[in-house]
C-alpha cells in the first residue's frame, strides 16, 4: 500500500464490525477514508448473497454458528457503527450483500439521500 500511496487520493475501506481499529487507521491518515459499513440485511438475503459470490465456507460457518454469525456479520444498526466514525471521516459506502431493497429503505428513513 505504501507503493501506491503517492498516486491515491483516498481510500477504501472492506466493511468493519468494531469502529475502534477504523478509527486509529484514520488517524494515521493524510487522505481521505471511506469507510465500509453493512446495510440493514435479512440473514436470508446474506446466505444467498453468499451462494451467489461463492463464500462456501462461509456459508458453512453460518450454518453451524447461527447465532454467532448475528453477532458478527450484522450490526444492529448501521447507525451505530457511522455515529461511532463519523467525527473521523465524512465518507461511507455500503456494502448491501444484496438486500438492496432494505438498503434502500434505511438510507431514505435515515435521510442520508
């Protein structure tokens, strides 16, 4: 990365689950971040999300951790994790591991379009 840093203007970051490591990377710094978050999602829309990509393994590991991949793979609110960043960066996108459709509907009832 430190190769391609003169010749960026910004980076993009995978989706985070815990605002603290996105935080310290922001700030070290000098160019903007955009920040990864995860739209509101069904669980359902997620396995078949990863059917499609080829995430077998991954797959399998919902399967058998159900209620452990809740926990890890969809945060209770996207909310929560932008108010936990945002005083560090003004860029975001969405990840929506195809549940456009709720994506959609949280970014207009959040007034964010």
């Amino acid at each position: 990365m430190m190769d391609k840093k003169p010749y960026a203007d910004y980076i993009v970051t995978q989706w985070l689950l815990d605002s603290q490591p996105i935080v310290d990377f922001i700030s070290k710094q000098t160019i903007p971040v955009h920040v990864g978050i995860t739209g509101p999602m069904k669980i359902s829309s997620l396995i078949k999300f990863a059917n499609i990509v080829g995430a077998k393994n991954s797959i399998n590991f919902l399967k058998s951790n159900f209620s452990k991949a809740l926990d890890l793979l969809k945060p209770k609110d996207p909310n929560d994790l932008i108010g936990k960043v945002k005083s560090h960066t003004d860029y975001f996108h969405i990840y929506t591991f195809g549940g456009l459709k709720e994506t959609n509907k949280w970014l207009k009832e959040n007034n964010y379009v």
